[in-house]
C-alpha cells in the first residue's frame, strides 16, 4: 500500500511563520531567536516523517462474506492492521462515493481494529475504493493511501418512474409460450398451443410419455396461457438518464413479475434471454448496477485516479471541535501572550485575554458576526491610541493578539483551531524578541511544546494528556539534536538586515537626557542586570573607585539637570596606556538609548572594530541606539590626573566654562545668602567644595528611597533648607547647583556605582539597575574635573555595599547576613543563575555572523554561505535516514510473554543454534536445543515448559518469575573442538 504525504494549507502557514521568525531573528542578530526558529522548523519538518509513518505500517482490508448483491445501506466492514511499531492515529477511513469518514483514534502496534464504514452514494465504479488518511500529528501535512479492493460491490437501483410498460412482441409469442410452460403455468382454461421440444427445467408433468413410450423424442405440452408475446426492455432505445433509465427497468420488471409477463433485457455487449421469475429478476438487475457503474466510474476524476478524494468532506471541514482540546489550546495561548505584558500596548493583551477566556475557558459560544467585528475595531483602536500608529514591531504584535482573540471567538472549525495554534506559536516567539534571559527562552520553547501537545491531543481525540505529552516529547527529542547543529551552521547574514527590527520599550532605566527628582529613585531597586564586565588584565578595581560614567548633563533648572546644548571639544587625555588605566570588556544589555558606560575616565573603546572616542562630555556614544546586546571593549584612565602631572590637566574651554557655570533665572534669595557666606568665609574654590560637603553632612541630611516629590521653582530650596531628604540624584542636582551659585564650574554625571563579582566563567562584574547613581563634577584649575560625590559625604556605607544591603541595615548588617548559611547558599545560587545566563549570552545570544566565523576558522574553514549550505543539508539529511530507520523499526508483539520468550529465543541463537522457526513450538524447539546443544538442556528446557504453563496452561505461572529466569539464562556459544576423529571407535574404524 503505498502512502503518500502531502502539503497542506497550514504548511504553507508553516513556512511564513518559520519565515517570520528568521527575519526577526536576523534583524535583531538573536542567536536565542535563530534557535527557536530552527527548533520549529524541524520539528514541523520532522511532523512529516512521523506523518509518513503513521499510515507506513497500516494494511486495509475487506472482511467478512462477498453477496452477490447489497443492500444501499449495508456499512461494510474493513480492518485496519498495524504491521510496524509505530500505532497509527487519528485516521479518517471512507469508501470513495460515501457522504463522510469514520474516524479511528488509534490501532495498537500489531494488532487490527475493525470498523463499519457507510457505503457509497452511488456506486462509482466496478470494485470498492478505500481511502485512509491522517494528518497526525500535527496537522502539517496530509498522508493518505488509496486500495482497490477485488470486492464487486452491486447495489440495485431502486424501481421508481411512471412510463407505461412496452408493449410485448407479437413476434415472440413462441418463446414466451416457452417461458410459460417451462415453469408450469397451466392453469385451467389456458388453450393448448401444441407440441415443443424437451428443454432443461420444464416440468416431468407436461411431457407426452405416450408418444415417448412409442420411441419418439421427448416433447413438452405447451399451453399459450393467453401470452401475447415478450416484453422487451432495450437500454438504448431508452432517452432517461443513466440512474433514471435503470431505475424504471426496474420497476418495468417489478409489474411483469407481478402480472407474470416474461421479460427480456438488452444491454450493452450483454443480452439476458426472456424468462420470468426471482433468479430472473436478480441477473437483470446484475446487469443494470454493472451497467451504471461502469459509465459512473468509466471517467474517474484525476483526484480518486491519485488518491485524493478531494471531493469527499473530510473532518478538517466539519463543525466539531472539542472543547477540551480548545480549552488546552486556550491556556497555552494565554501563557503565550503573559511575557509581553509590559512590552506590548495592555489594550491588545486585554482583548486578546478576555476572547481567550470567553471561547476557550468559560466554554461559551460563537458571538455573532457584528460582535466579533466590534472587538477587532475595539481592538485596533486601543492599539492606535497607545502607538499613535499600526506599523511596527510592537504595534505589529498587538494587531496579532487582537486578530487571534477574534479568531479564537469564531472558532468552530478543527481548521480553525490549526491557525490559533499557529499564531500561537509566533505570538510565544515573539517574547524572545523582547528580552533575551536563558528564563524567557525556556518559558517560550515551554509554551511551543504546549501549543504542539494541545496539536497532537486534538489530532488524537483522546482524554488525558500522557499521549500528546509522550508524542510531543519523541518529536522535541529528535528535532532538538538537529536545530543545534543547524545553529552552529547554517549561514547567518542572508538577509542582511543589520539591527533593523530593535526593540523600542524596555525595562526602564534610570539614565536619560534629563535628570528630574525622582528617576532615579523609580529603578533603584529593580535587579534587572544593565551590564556585565571582564578585566582581562585580571585587576579588579576596589568598590569606591568603580564609578561608571554613563551620561553628562550641563543645563542647571535647580532640582532638574538636561544634557543642553552640545559643546566644543575639549582637548583629550594623553592616550598612552600606564600602568594604572584599566582595560574592560562590557556586555551591555540593550537599552535603546546610544550611552556607553565605561569606568571613570575613558580614553578610548572599540565597537564592532570601530574605534570610539569619548564626547565633548567624557562619555561614550554607540552610533545607534543600543537595541540589542553590545559587546565592546573600554581603556580607562583609573586614576584621575594629580597635581603633581600639571601637563596631564587640560585647560577648560571658555565656551564649557560659561555651561558649566549658568544658572535658572529664579534663583532662592535665601540659598543666594548661603552660597555668598560660603565664598566670603573661603579663599579658594577646594575650599567652597569643602565646606559645601561639610554643610550636607553636618546639617542633618538624610539619605532614603522615598524622599517624597520637590516640585516647583521653591523645590531647591525646600530639600536643601528644610526637608533635607532626598536620594542620590536629590544632593547632586543640589550641590552642583550651589556650587555654580558659589562660581564654581560643576556639572552632574548620571552612570553606576559598584558591581557584584561573580568568581564563575573566570571572574566578572555584575552592574545592575539598582547600582545607578548620579554624582558631581567640579573644575579646580588643580586638578581639572573632580569627581564629588555628596551621596559618599552623607552616607560612605553606600559607596561600599549595594543599595539594598545599605537600606536593609548598613554594611555591619549585610556582612553579618553574607556569612550566615542561609545568605552564602542565596548568594551562590544567585551568582550562579547570573553565571548561567551570562553563558547563554555569550554562546547562544550572542553568536552572529562573526562569531560564526570565527569558529569556522578555527576549524580550518572558511566561511561562505554557499558553503555552509552543504554542511547544513548534510545533517538534515542524516538525520532524516536516522529518524526514518526508527520509525521504520519492526513492531513488538502485544504479549509480553511471547516478547520475553523471543527473548530467550534470541539468546538461544547467538549460542549457535538455529533460529526458531515459524511454525515450530516452544516444546519442539526445547527438544531441538537438546539435540543440538545438550549441555543447555537443563536450563533452557524449564523456561520452555514454563512459557508453555503460563501462556496455555492452567498453572498460571507468574510473568515475573518467567522474566526473572529468562535473564539468569545466558548460554555460551558452543566452542570450536579440534578436527580429527572423535572416538576411540571411529579411531578403530
């Protein structure tokens, strides 16, 4: 039976999805993406193998009795037997012509189930066609198998049609005497018609025995019984249509048996000779079904002539659509859309979560048409009014969450249920495109084996999840294997999008352009990791030197600092690497803003292997936004330059001395009156930063997260005068605004404090959002731009610990909490998580095309896509052989017993004796091993009487104890005696 696997419509909606995915991942260079990617498309790509599969080892066939006639309605029997070790599933049995399939959950690996299937509407042709098809497991592709069976199947056509009966023909009144007289119609008054030759089957009691008594031949009494000849039905002559033409013969036959009329039936190349009665009757209603199946199936479309049937309703079509499967489907939907809450519009999650629970949980029905077209317009308009636009990735995304929660409240159709399972699948994809953590790359490949199990649950129809589970599992085992090699080599760059398709919303950060009271404070506490550094120079910096500069701001409004206007270069560094610079390569997470960080002060860094120096302002800028993670290296000058190394302080450029010294218009009299005590009571500016320091920690200033909202033009004063607490960015928005009241050049610096070290994957530094922090910049024509930090003067714990160990009780406090057994394991297990992620960053996130190259030139290739093309069809194709000999594997026998004597069968044959033979049994064999092998005789001779007792018998052996002596049994093969004679008799002889 030859199987053929066909492609389908949601193949094709396959392949735009796996098309989707590759563009996405491409344009953010994602290796977690490419992986996911190549993950669904091998399993989808393995889904036809398993499809193959499924119908491979399926033999059909007819069973019972073969009449010689049916009736329309008789449903006919037909097996389906499971040959191979794979069990088929979810098939869909019909005979072509029928109105629909039946649908078979499951035939056991070697074993046969019988179905009833309804019989075709009309008959279509001389023998019976059965087609068997299946698109398990999930629903990609279609097999099927068409068998012609030698089974004749003859309806007779039903009488009906009101045309007069033909005339019978005067011209053969003799043969219907003939047909009269043959079956002994004499009844009284009939007029004798004479004398007739002997014919087989008249009746002994109209032969004239007289005249045969005198010798002569046998002759039949006939009797003309007022026949006025034979009525004759002649196909052609006719002008009905094929079913109407046979349909009134029928009935024409009906009123001649009734009236006792014979009748006779010309049809094409065959004509049945007049007669009368039920035999009669039965062969010319043969004739009439033969007939119209042959011109029915005389042009067989080119659908049923290759399997097909495309003209017979298959389930795909049908209305049903279970509720279980929907509600599975429903939940691993809504678990596919829970990561993007925060990334995407709330307007698209809610509409698309609400339809889920309508149609999918709560089990209610199909809205109507207008209902559903209002939700895809409530929906679109909630997307518009939050993006002010409907193009884009994110804005992309939240028209798909409204468009699958509309597909999901007209669900009523299993094709229906394929699209939502698709759109799921890319609705779970899309979360790894917004943050790239090993954690959301298992929740995503999680939700995709899901969506694939509620697939194969649907396809199967059966109650439970161990199946689908099981199913989905062997089909993620066997694809996993082959994405990862296609991720190493498959060609990256084909489409040569860059970073195209960055992210726009991210987790918030509290750097940007602008510094309001507050920002700051909003992220302090978030553990999110903003970036992670290596020194390759193995000098780790102490903790209150690693301050990461991110941005410089200049524009003073009081409380609220901006980055104003850009400036003039001023004259760099001496780039001539000392001993104390410091060397850093950063992993930055993506942020979609173009700030670097990099230690204090940087002199030069290489991104992407282009060089890039520091801005007018000392920071760092990427070209473009940062939408994907960078990697890049830094060289800092660690130490800020001395007066002892006068040539190393640059002169301020009078253009940033006037920045760096403006002021907002509406200045507070009573901070004018501090700044002036300040200047009148110092002879140099060292000493107004001096006293400005001892003025924050003498009088009562207190550092917290919360220190409530400063708003207004009075806000200055009001921290610095009377409430007096605030945050970090509270005393450095201040103090470099009194310094520029004392006339003194400042400027904020917004970036990162500290980092926790982490000893794995050789050592690094982990900056997260909660180390961000904002210190002072002041020019002393000394030193140039000195780095003050208010927040140090205030609270030095700060500098020292993180943030939350500082609110959580001081450094005595977090250093007692570290050495507990409690704190240690948390810490462990937290730097290890980190480390994991940070493993999956570089190997996997981070594997683009250079990186391919990279290790293609380690292996002494050279990377060409067309080249690596050849490797990556090489692994497909192995791993399709490999698959396909699985599958292909013989099945096991049902009975665990027989499975644990061909065991010990098995085990028979290797020790040198020949194989157990067909139609050999248990005890015959046990006597043949003695023969041949006398010295395994007492022990394989138990295990045979044993089989024979515990399969046959009544002894009802324990299956275990069999199990357990079939695997002591191990025979050694016979060893090889030396050639010469074997006894002393043959000696002799």
């Amino acid at each position: 039976m030859k199987v053929r696997v066909r492609w389908n419509r949601h193949t094709l909606a396959l392949m735009a999805i796996v098309a989707g995915m590759w563009y996405a991942a491409e344009a953010q260079s994602n290796g977690a993406a490419h992986l996911i990617a190549l993950l669904t498309a091998t399993m989808g790509m393995l889904s036809w193998l398993h499809a193959r599969a499924n119908l491979r080892g399926l033999q059909v066939r007819l069973v019972g009795a073969r009449p010689a006639a049916q009736d329309a309605s008789m449903p006919i029997p037909v097996e389906l037997r499971a040959t191979g070790a794979v069990s088929p599933c979810g098939l869909e049995a019909l005979v072509i012509g029928a109105k629909e399939p039946v649908f078979v959950e499951r035939v056991p690996a070697g074993a046969s189930v019988i179905v009833d299937l309804p019989p075709p509407v009309q008959q279509t042709g001389g023998a019976l066609q059965l087609l068997v098809r299946s698109v398990y497991p999930l629903g990609l592709f279609s097999a099927e198998c068409m068998v012609e069976t030698a089974w004749v199947r003859r309806v007779h056509p039903q009488p009906s049609g009101d045309l007069p009966l033909p005339a019978p023909d005067p011209a053969r009144q003799g043969d219907a005497i003939a047909v009269a007289t043959a079956r002994g119609q004499t009844s009284g008054g009939d007029d004798f018609a004479g004398l007739r030759e002997w014919r087989a089957g008249d009746s002994p009691r109209h032969i004239d025995w007289r005249a045969a008594a005198r010798g002569g031949p046998l002759m039949v009494k006939a009797w003309s019984s007022g026949s006025q000849g034979v009525v004759v039905f002649d196909w052609k002559a006719m002008t009905l249509e094929e079913s109407a033409r046979a349909s009134q013969i029928a009935r024409w036959m009906e009123i001649c048996e009734h009236e006792g009329k014979p009748y006779e039936l010309r049809m094409p190349g065959q004509t049945i000779r007049a007669s009368h009665g039920p035999a009669h009757m039965r062969r010319c209603l043969d004739a009439l079904s033969m007939q119209t199946t042959a011109e029915a199936g005389a042009a067989p479309s080119n659908d049923l002539k290759n399997g097909r049937a495309g003209s017979v309703v298959s389930m795909e079509q049908s209305t049903f659509l279970p509720w279980r499967p929907l509600m599975f489907l429903s939940i691993a939907l809504l678990l596919a859309i829970l990561p993007l809450h925060g990334y995407i519009a709330m307007g698209g999650l809610v509409v698309c979560a609400l339809c889920l629970l309508w149609r999918g949980v709560l089990r209610r029905g199909v809205p109507p048409v207008l209902v559903r077209v209002g939700v895809i317009f409530a929906g679109v308009a909630a997307v518009y009014s939050t993006y002010g636009e409907l193009s884009g990735m994110e804005p992309g995304i939240a028209l798909l969450l409204v468009l699958a929660g509309a597909k999901m409240l007209e669900s009523r159709t299993p094709r229906e249920f394929q699209v939502l399972a698709l759109i799921g699948w890319f609705l779970a994809f899309c979360s790894i495109l917004m943050e790239n953590r090993l954690s959301r790359s298992v929740w995503t490949v999680t939700v995709l084996l899901l969506i694939a199990a509620a697939m194969v649950r649907f396809r199967r129809n059966l109650p439970g999840a161990r199946e689908p589970a099981r199913v989905t599992a062997v089909l993620f085992a066997q694809a996993l294997p082959l994405a990862v090699l296609l991720f190493f080599v498959f060609p990256r760059g084909l489409l040569d999008l860059g970073s195209a398709l960055g992210r726009s919303r991210f987790g918030q950060t509290g750097i940007d352009n602008v510094l309001d009271a507050g920002n700051i404070a909003k992220v302090a506490l978030s553990s999110e990791v903003s970036f992670r550094v290596r020194f390759p120079d193995g000098r780790l910096p102490a903790n209150d030197t690693r301050y990461w500069r991110c941005l410089t701001l200049w524009h003073c409004e009081g409380m609220r600092w901006t980055r104003g206007d850009r400036l003039g270069f001023s004259p760099r560094l001496s780039g001539k690497k000392r001993e104390t610079d410091v060397t850093q390569i950063i992993d930055l997470e993506a942020h979609c803003k173009r700030w670097l960080p990099a230690l204090d002060l940087p002199l030069v860094s290489y991104l992407r292997g282009v060089e890039v120096y520091p801005d007018y302002d000392d920071t760092l800028a990427s070209p473009i936004s940062v939408q994907n993670t960078e990697r890049f290296e830094v060289l800092s000058r660690f130490k800020i330059p001395t007066p002892q190394d006068p040539a190393d302080v640059p002169e301020l450029l009078e253009t940033h001395r006037i920045a760096a010294l403006q002021l907002p218009q509406n200045i507070s009299p009573k901070l004018r009156e501090l700044t002036e005590y300040w200047k009148s009571v110092t002879q140099s500016d060292e000493q107004i930063v001096s006293i400005g320091l001892s003025f924050i920690s003498t009088q009562g200033f207190r550092y917290t997260l919360e220190p409530g909202e400063y708003k207004g033009p009075q806000a200055l004063e009001e921290f610095f005068l009377h409430r007096r607490t605030g945050f970090c960015e509270h005393f450095s928005a201040s103090f470099a605004t009194l310094m520029r009241m004392a006339g003194v050049p400042s400027r904020v610096v917004i970036g990162y404090l500290g980092g926790e070290y982490s000893d794995h994957n050789g050592g690094y530094l982990i900056v997260k959002q909660s180390d961000v922090h904002a210190w002072t910049e002041v020019w002393l024509e000394k030193f140039g731009w000195l780095r003050i930090d208010p927040t140090a003067a205030l609270a030095p714990d700060r500098v020292n610990i993180d943030l939350r160990s500082y609110l959580a009780g001081g450094a005595e406090e977090a250093e007692r909490q570290r050495r507990t057994l409690w704190g240690r394991t948390l810490q462990r297990l937290h730097l290890w998580w980190d480390s994991v992620n940070y493993g999956w960053q570089n190997q996997v996130i981070d594997y683009n095309q250079e990186t391919q190259r990279g290790l293609l030139e380690r292996v002494g290739l050279r990377q060409s896509k067309l080249v690596l093309l050849i490797p990556s069809a090489a692994f497909v194709v192995l791993s399709v052989l490999l698959i396909t000999l699985w599958l292909r594997r013989p099945a096991r026998h049902a009975d665990p017993w027989m499975r644990t004597w061909q065991r010990a069968c098995r085990r028979v044959g290797k020790a040198g004796v020949h194989a157990l033979l067909p139609n050999e049994g248990p005890l015959a064999f046990a006597q043949r091993v003695a023969l041949s092998r006398p010295d395994l005789s007492s022990q394989f001779a138990p295990l045979a009487e044993m089989y024979v007792a515990g399969r046959y018998g009544s002894a009802r052996e324990s299956l275990d104890d069999f199990k357990a002596a079939v695997l002591r049994f191990k025979p050694r093969k016979a060893s090889r005696e030396p050639a010469g004679p074997k006894s002393g008799v043959q000696a002799r002889s």
